[in-house]
C-alpha cells in the first residue's frame, strides 16, 4: 500500500480510522512473516506499513482531544 497523506487521513472519522489501524497492523503481520520467511519482495512495503500506522495513530490523537 502507498504512503498515506495526513490531509486524506483528517477526513475520514474515528471510527473508520480505528478500522484502518487494525488493517494497517494486519498487514504488517503479514510483511513481517513473509519478510521472515524470505518471501518479501519490496521491503519498502514494511517501512511504508510501519509510518503509514504512525499517521494514523497521530491522527486519531489528535482528534481524541
């Protein structure tokens, strides 16, 4: 999955930003399997996982206040 913009990620509300930070860490799960088993091709993919779920946790902060 790309990078997300912060910008798109303001717009959507909390409850559906909760559900993409459960996606987002469902699929780091799975990069850091295949990364264990060898299988990883980009793994740009994990660190991209990796911010992608930092913005989104950011984002939901900010709104909890």
């Amino acid at each position: 999955e790309a990078v997300m913009k912060a910008t798109e990620l303001r717009e959507i509300d909390a409850d559906g930003l909760r559900a993409k930070a459960a996606e987002i860490e469902d699929e780091l799960f799975r990069l850091r399997i295949r990364k264990a088993m060898g299988q990883l091709e980009k793994p740009v993919a994990l660190r991209d996982a990796r911010k992608n779920l930092a913005r989104v946790k950011t984002i939901l902060r900010e709104k909890a206040k």
